[in-house]
C-alpha cells in the first residue's frame, strides 16, 4: 500500500506545479507563429512597382566603380612628374646612399631598379583588378616613380618620352604598334620565341 500511495503523491504534485500559474516576470517560451506571406498581386500598368534593394555587396562594388574621380586636390598636373625626375637625377648626382633611397637604389644596378619596378607595376595591376580605387592611386603614383627611377638611370630625359608621346598623338595605336621595331625578336635572333 505505501508504494501507491508515493506514486500517487508524486502523480498529484506533478499536475499541480503544471497547474501552478507562472511567477510575474517568469520568463516563457513564445511560440512562434509561422510569418504570414502577403500575396503579392499584379500591379495596374500605370503603378510603377516597387524597386527591391540590391544586396549590400552589390550596392558596396558598385559605389566602388561607380564614383567619380573626386579628387580633393590642387594644383595636381604632369608637371610634378618633371620635378619628381629632376629630384631623382639629383639624388643620383649627390650618391648619397645613406639619407636617399633613390640613390641607394640606383647604386644598387639596373636590373634592380628595373625589378623595382617590375614590383610595383604588378601592385598597381593587383589593386586595379580587385577594384581598390584608393590603392589603385597609391600604387599608379609608387609606379611612376619606379620609372622616373628607371629613366634617371637609362639616361633619359622626360621630355625624351614627352616628345615620343607628343608623336603618337592621333596615331592609331594598332597601326603605331605594328610600326615599331621588334627589339626582342631582333635581340633573341628569331621569329621562333617560346
């Protein structure tokens, strides 16, 4: 008799803490209810629908390619690329290795220099693929110094390079390309290059 007696108790005490009413504040368990879809029914020809926002990726690249060079400076022209060279020619004069890096790079040999820039032109390319405008910028600007670099030590002047630019001018660049020597096959002594 005492072993019903205990399941009974028990049986009676687990419906009553069912029974009990929750403690104010008690947190509950909500069930959620299935969100409801509104139908979505054909517009009048004349209502223009709603246009859906692009995915913030989309909207991020586009902004990114889309933004129209604004630049917040003044006084920029190709004229600092004339400066820049005689900066550099001075530097190279002066041989000072230990204060300049253009000297230290120039002392370093050509094929250095021209690895330099190698470098820099690929950073350039990497940027520009992955769309980073800003970097993009910084790399263009570390290229043109490379080569300003690369001319101080060939010995070429920029307005060498500004007069061959000034000749190409309303020139097809397919007809100018196929008009110019073929330095590398004549250097490799074939028309058979890997």
């Amino acid at each position: 008799m005492g072993k019903d007696t205990t399941k009974t108790a028990k049986k009676k005490l687990t419906k009553a803490r069912v029974a009990l009413p929750l403690a104010a504040g008690a947190p509950t368990k909500a069930k959620k209810k299935p969100a409801k879809k509104r139908a979505l029914l054909p517009l009048p020809a004349n209502v223009a629908a709603k246009a859906k926002k692009p995915p913030r990726a989309v909207r991020k690249a586009e902004a990114r390619h889309l933004l129209p060079l604004d630049l917040a400076v003044t006084g920029g022209d190709a004229t600092v690329l004339d400066r820049l060279w005689q900066t550099v020619e001075n530097r190279r004069a002066a041989g000072d290795v230990e204060a300049s890096h253009s000297a230290r790079l120039l002392a370093r040999g050509t094929a250095k220099v021209a690895q330099k820039l190698g470098e820099e032109a690929v950073e350039c390319v990497i940027e520009a693929v992955q769309g980073n405008r800003a970097e993009t910028i910084l790399e263009s600007a570390d290229v043109l110094y490379h080569l300003l670099v690369v001319w101080v030590d060939a010995g070429i002047r920029p307005e060498e390079v500004w007069a061959e630019l000034r000749r190409r001018e309303g020139i097809s660049g397919i007809a100018e390309k196929a008009a110019r020597p073929k330095g590398i096959v004549r250097a490799a002594r074939t028309t058979k290059l890997p």
